[in-house]
C-alpha cells in the first residue's frame, strides 16, 4: 500500500516556516535591521518601495561576511550567534534563530552583496530559495540585502497582505521603533525615494538620554517633547532609563508605549502594568501612557526564546523586577514635583493661612510616591501657598466652582498661567480628598457599625476577588466576612459611604481587581479606595459656597490636587485669550 506520509521538501519547510517568522514586509524589515545591528554596523540605511511588496534593500556598514558564509546563510538554522541551547541563557545579539534569511529567501527574490574588505566582495543571488547565481562584487565592507517581489510564491499569504499605503505605514512604524532601540546608530528609512527621517550615528561617549530625547522629540511629535519625564533608575544590577510621558499626553490605546529590554522591542504585560501603576492615580482608568523605557539586565534573567518574532519575553524574577520597574516610574514623576516645589515663593505674610486640619495628611507608603517630596519641609511649606490668601469666587453652577485663576498659586499647575478662569469639578475634589484621608488613615479607619449586618451576595469570580482583598478592605473600615462560597456578610462600612450604596462598592471593588493587581496588596488597598471614591463622586449633590471654598482648600492640600483618584481632571483652566479667540472666530 502506498505511503500517506511524506517528509516535506526543504522548500515548503522553509515556507512555512516563513509564515511564522515573515508576516509583513515590515518583518523583514525588522529582521534585516537587527542582523545588520548583531554584524556591529554603526549604520543601517532602510529604502523602501512599493509598501516593501515590490522592494526593501537594507545596507550597513557592518562586518559584512566572506563568501562561504554568505552562502551559508541562506540555509535555515544557520547561524553565527549560538552554538548550543545553553548560550540562550546568555544572548548578547538580536537574532539566534537563524531562520530569518532562509525564510525571506524562500518567498522571495532576494540579491544579497558582502564584503569583509573594502572593495572585495560577493554577490547572490537566489529566488524562491534556489541560488540562481554567485559572482564576485565591490563593494565597501558591510552587507546590503534586497529583497524583491515578497510573497510571489505564497498567494494565500498575499492575500491576507494589508495595501502598499498601509504596508509603508507599518514600516514606519518598526522603522521609528528601532531607531528608539538603538539611540546610538544612524538609521535612515527612505520610502518611495523620499527620506521620512534620518539620524547620525552618535559617539559612544554621547548621552544615551540626549539621544533618546532628541529622537523620540522627531518621531512622537512635540507634544511628548514638552510633557517628557527622564526616568533613570537603577537596582540589583538592572537599569531601566527612558523618557515617560505626563499624565496629561495619554492615548486610548498603547500605541505610545516602547518599552525595549537590551535594546530589543518587546511586549511585556508585567512591565505594562508595573508602568502604569508607578503613574499611580493620576491616570484615567481608560487611558495609557506614552513612554520610551529601556531595560538593561543581565539575559540570564529573561527569556526571549518565547516568540518566533521574539516579540516577547518572560521575566524569570517577575515580582522583583516589577517592582524596580513601578518605583522607576513613580521617581520619575515626582521629580518634577520636586522642581515645582523648589519654584515655589513663599511669601512670608501667608504663613498659616490654611485651615489646620486640611494639612495635617499622614500618607501611606502607597501614595507617598506620589507626593511632591515625601516627607521634606519644602512639602511642608509649599502646601500652604498653592492658594492666594483670597479666593475670587465668580460662581457656583452645579457641581462646579468658577474662580479667578490668579486665586490659585501661578506655578501650581506649571503651563497653567494664573490668567482666566478656572472650573474646579468639586465632585472630584471631594474624591481626591477622600481618598487621600482613607489612603492615610488606611488600619485607623473609623466605621460605623451597622445596627442589622446586610447580606451581600455576588458570583464566583467576584467572591474570590473580594475574599483575596478582605483584609485590605476591613482596614478600610468595610468589615466584611464570608459566609458561604459566594456570600458575605457586612457588619460596618466606611463612614463615608451609605448603606445603600455598599452593594454597587463591592461589585466596582470586584471587577476592578484584574488578575494582575489582586498580587500586589498595594494596589488591592489603592484599588478598593479608588472604588469608594469613586461612588461618593458618581452622587448627584449640589454643594453651598462655604463647603465649595473649604473643598478647594483641601483640595490644595493634598498630593495630587490635579487629578481625582481615577485620574479624571479636578480642574479646568480657559485661558483670557483662548475665550477671546472663540467669540471672534
Ligand atoms: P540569525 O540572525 O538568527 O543568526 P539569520 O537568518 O537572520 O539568523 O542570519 C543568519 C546569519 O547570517 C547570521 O547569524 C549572521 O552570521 C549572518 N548575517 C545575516 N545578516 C548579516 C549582515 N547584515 N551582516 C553580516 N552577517 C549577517
Ligand atoms: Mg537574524
């Protein structure tokens, strides 16, 4: 009887495996670009035509390969970079897969020309995965690799391709990306003839951050310019050194975040999450940052054998480094608090002019960070003169305050001039002061008992996460117990909640523990009050002109008087000029 199986022929092997390592053109890119960066080139030109579908030609200066290896190359698993599974633990370069050629040449026409010497060199030629020709050529030494009709041979491939346009979008994109990872080497990107960005190769001796700031000001625009933080933080060996966007340049998606672990793009839920939190809660809940972070550690401590496009790693002390991570980012954003506190004049004749009670604040480690300095008197002092001794209130509508933008300190806000008028949502400054007290009263909270303990019953996966959080919100003064598998009872609650809103906390306290915070106690503690706020916020209330002057007070006082504990903006500033330009325009 005849055989049903077969072996596959190279050549189809070498196509699907093509599948996995080429999606796009822009994965060729990618991986030219990286073997160009592994042979040491210090720069790396990128031409384009066609959304790379009719061409991609990448050149570098590198150490280009002598013929028998360039030969070689084209086979796949062949490599320069590894020798045997152990050297994974310790990976110094880009690539180590040694598929990237074979799999480009086997869908493709690709011409690849080499030179280990000035002027000497070799020229193949192959199509389709066959070498079509060899024959010498000069060229200064380094490699250029140009690959022509991508996907010809894998219709099914082709079509699922995007269009030429958003192919060339795409390209620039990665392009940008490794111009972020490697800050140091020039890169070119030059599409359809035209040149979309262009940088120098930098001395070793330059500053990795200048660079970085200088990139980073072309390729994500002047806003992330002028709202950047440095972060540069170091422990237990590790670096992580970058710039992170304010809270107030976010975007509704993580097209803005490019974090690179040695120098390699890369996606790392765990650090996504550690970034966001080291913003603590001055971010929206919908929103994300826009940063550029690179990781330097020691590649014993991740795997990067985890995607066939290395696109992701896995952190071998995750916990650990987690936490290097949220502390990074928290320092870097409470260094420029640092700056505005210093700014800050005191006027000796305002000393005193704040209601006691509003400043004395204790805060817990939790939200020290986001302190202006944590425990310094320049806090201490500047506390008192974010208000001018008068507020000149223009009036109350609703839940929100009008007042002269001169009553509050000119360096407040930093941009923010002290011309205009400023709303104050006072729904959200009486959340951002709640949370505060609950954040530094956290195990002294007061409770009220209730007189008949209430029944609270929720699904599976709500009762685990709240079983999970139980201490942290009995310190918060919800006294909670379980009863049954999905049934809990209560017998006190905040004294800044009402009976019948605790059902509708417990279920927001629930869903807002996602599998990632409910490790980290602090962020169950963070989680639970922002819950809480978050409810005294969603009331529908109207506030007399004594409780909405004495709020602003308060509000001044704590450590993140901009932002309300969801992130959402307590104040909003309408320049002279700006309402002048409406009723013109
Ligand atoms: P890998 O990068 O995983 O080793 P590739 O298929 O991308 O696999 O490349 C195979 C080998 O070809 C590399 O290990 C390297 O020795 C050589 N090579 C590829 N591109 C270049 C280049 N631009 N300059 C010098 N050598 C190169
Ligand atoms: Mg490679």
């Amino acid at each position: 009887m005849a055989h049903r199986i077969h072996i596959l022929s190279d050549q189809t092997i070498n196509q699907i495996a093509a599948g996995e390592v080429i999606e796009n053109p822009a994965s060729v890119v990618k991986e030219l670009f990286e073997n160009a960066v592994d042979a040491g080139a210090s720069h790396i030109a990128i031409e384009i035509l066609g959304g790379g579908f009719q061409s991609i030609r990448i050149s570098d200066n590198g150490s280009g390969m002598s013929d028998a290896d360039a030969l070689l190359c084209l086979k796949r698993y062949a490599t320069s970079k590894i020798a045997s599974a152990e050297d994974l633990m310790q990976l110094q370069t880009m690539g180590f897969r040694g598929e990237a050629l074979a799999s480009i040449a086997a869908i493709s026409s690709v011409i690849l020309t080499t030179s280990v010497q000035d002027g000497y060199g070799v020229q193949i030629q192959v199509k389709g995965g066959e070498v079509v020709s060899v024959q010498p050529s000069a060229r200064a030494k380094g490699t250029t690799i140009e690959v022509h009709s991508l996907f010809y041979n894998v219709p099914a491939r082709k079509k699922f391709q995007k269009t030429a346009i958003a192919s060339s979008a795409e390209i620039t994109r990665i392009a940008s990306s490794l111009a972020l990872a490697h800050p140091y080497i020039g890169i070119e990107l030059i599409q359809q003839r035209k040149t979309i960005f262009s940088f120098s190769a930098a001395q070793k001796d330059a500053s990795f951050l200048a660079l970085l700031q200088k990139r980073s000001a072309e390729l994500l625009g002047a806003h992330f310019e002028s709202h950047m933080h440095t972060i540069h933080f170091q422990e237990n060996g590790c670096i992580m050194h970058g710039l992170i966007g304010g809270p107030r340049i976010t975007r509704y998606n993580r097209s803005g975040q490019h974090l690179y672990v040695n120098n390699r793009p890369v996606h790392c839920m765990p650090f996504t999450f550690a970034i966001r939190d080291g913003y603590g809660t001055r971010l929206d809940s919908t929103r994300h940052p826009i940063y550029v972070i690179h990781i330097e550690i020691d590649p014993s401590l991740i795997d990067v054998n985890v995607h066939p496009q290395k696109k992701e790693i896995r952190l071998r002390e995750e916990e650990r480094m987690k936490a290097t991570m949220r502390t990074a980012v928290q320092r870097a954003l409470q260094s420029l608090n640092h700056l505005v506190a210093l700014e800050i004049d005191i006027p000796a004749a305002q000393t005193g002019s704040m209601p006691s009670e509003a400043r004395v604040l204790s805060p817990t480690a939790l939200y020290c960070a986001e302190k202006r300095t944590s425990s310094s008197d320049v806090y201490e002092k500047q506390t008192q003169f974010l208000l001018q001794q008068e507020i000149k209130v223009i009036g109350l509508f609703k839940h929100f305050l009008l007042i002269e933008a001169s009553s509050l300190s000119p360096r407040l806000f930093g941009p923010l001039s002290s011309e205009g008028v400023i709303w104050i949502d006072l729904l959200a400054a009486e959340a951002r002061i709640l949370f505060e007290r609950l954040m530094s009263t956290y195990g002294k909270q007061s409770s009220q008992s209730l007189l008949l303990p209430i029944t609270f019953s929720c699904s599976n996966a709500e009762a685990e996460r709240l079983l999970c959080s139980l201490n942290e919100l009995n310190q918060l003064g919800m006294q909670l117990r379980s009863i049954g598998p999905t049934v809990f009872i209560i017998e006190a609650i905040p004294a800044c909640l009402e009976e019948k809103e605790i059902a509708n906390v417990l279920h927001a306290i629930a869903s807002s523990l996602t599998d990632d915070s409910i490790s980290n106690s602090d962020t169950r503690i963070k989680r639970c009050a922002q819950m809480i706020c978050q409810k005294v916020r969603s009331c529908v209330k109207t506030f007399s002109l004594s409780e909405a002057l004495h709020l602003v007070k308060e509000l001044t006082n704590t450590c993140n008087a901009l932002h309300c504990p969801q992130g959402k903006p307590t104040f909003y500033h309408q320049k002279t000029d700006a309402i002048e330009r409406y009723f013109q325009s």
